[in-house]
C-alpha cells in the first residue's frame, strides 16, 4: 500500500471512511484500517481536527498569533523554552521559526484580555523569553485549505491592458 496516497486522502478529508479508502487505493479494508492504525501508533498521524468559522457559530472566540523572541538555554537550544509554552492549554499550535521572532505561537481565547493575561502572566515570566509581539486575527479568509468567508469564486474584473 502507498502510504503517502493514504496521508493525502486523510490530509484532504479525514473523515473519509475505510471503505472508501480502500476503493480508492484499491486494497482491503483490513489492510486500510490497520496501516491507519500504524500511522497513529507511529505518530505520524497525530489528531484529526474539526474547523469551525466562530463567527457563524456567534460565540465568543479570539485567536491571536503571538512572536517570541527568545535566548537559547545551553544544552537543549529553544526546546526548554517550546516544552513550556506548548504546556499551556491556550496554545492551539507552537512553531520555531525563522525571522524576527524565535517563536509562532497561536492560541485561542474567549476575550482579548484572555490573551492579555496569557501574554503577560503566562508567557513572558518564562525564562529565556525576551519579549513577544501580539497579533490579533481579524478575520480568518481560509483556514487548512478550507474557505471560511472567502466567495467560491473570485472573479477580477480589471480590465487586461496588454502593448
């Protein structure tokens, strides 16, 4: 069995039934169901997520994307100070990245003052961060590939002007 095509299924719908799995890689639905079942215990699937658009749902909800700039601890680089954001149940996804930050990390909140209290009683007082830049979503467009408000078609209407 191709286990790359599998992950593309999942990746693209994660709901998508062993049978029709199995149809579509033409094997078995054993042989399906137990390379899934591998793929989680191998913890190369880890979680399958629901994507909900909290604005149509009228729930209060905020989601901010914070930089972390942050000094690295001797012997074990930025991964002390990632095992102690990723500890907090507010972080939805955590991320060392390149630029002017060390750090992405999102977390979801009921208000902004949920996130001003993360920030400053949560985050900051962690040794090896230096400081944080909070940014607040204000409107999600497209989240994993799904369209949240965004038009299914998006027609330009400029005019083409060639020489």
């Amino acid at each position: 069995m191709d286990t790359k095509i599998l992950l593309d299924l999942l990746f693209q719908n994660p709901r998508a039934s062993v049978t029709d799995l199995a149809d579509i890689l033409n094997e078995s639905e054993e042989d399906v169901e137990k390379a899934k079942k591998q793929l989680e215990a191998d913890g190369i699937i880890c979680g399958y997520h629901t994507i909900i658009n909290w604005d149509k749902a009228n729930v209060d909800h905020v989601d901010a994307i914070i930089g972390v700039k942050a000094s690295t601890q001797r012997g074990t680089g930025y991964d002390t100070i990632a095992e102690k954001i990723g500890r907090f149940p507010e972080v939805s996804s955590l991320y060392l990245v390149s630029g002017t930050s060390e750090f992405l990390v999102f977390i979801n909140a009921r208000t902004m003052r949920e996130v001003a209290d993360f920030v400053g009683e949560k985050l900051a007082p962690i040794e090896g961060v230096a400081g944080t830049v909070t940014m607040f979503v204000l409107k999600k467009y497209k989240v994993n590939g799904n369209n949240m408000d965004l038009k299914p078609e998006i027609q330009d209407d400029r005019m083409i002007i060639s020489a």
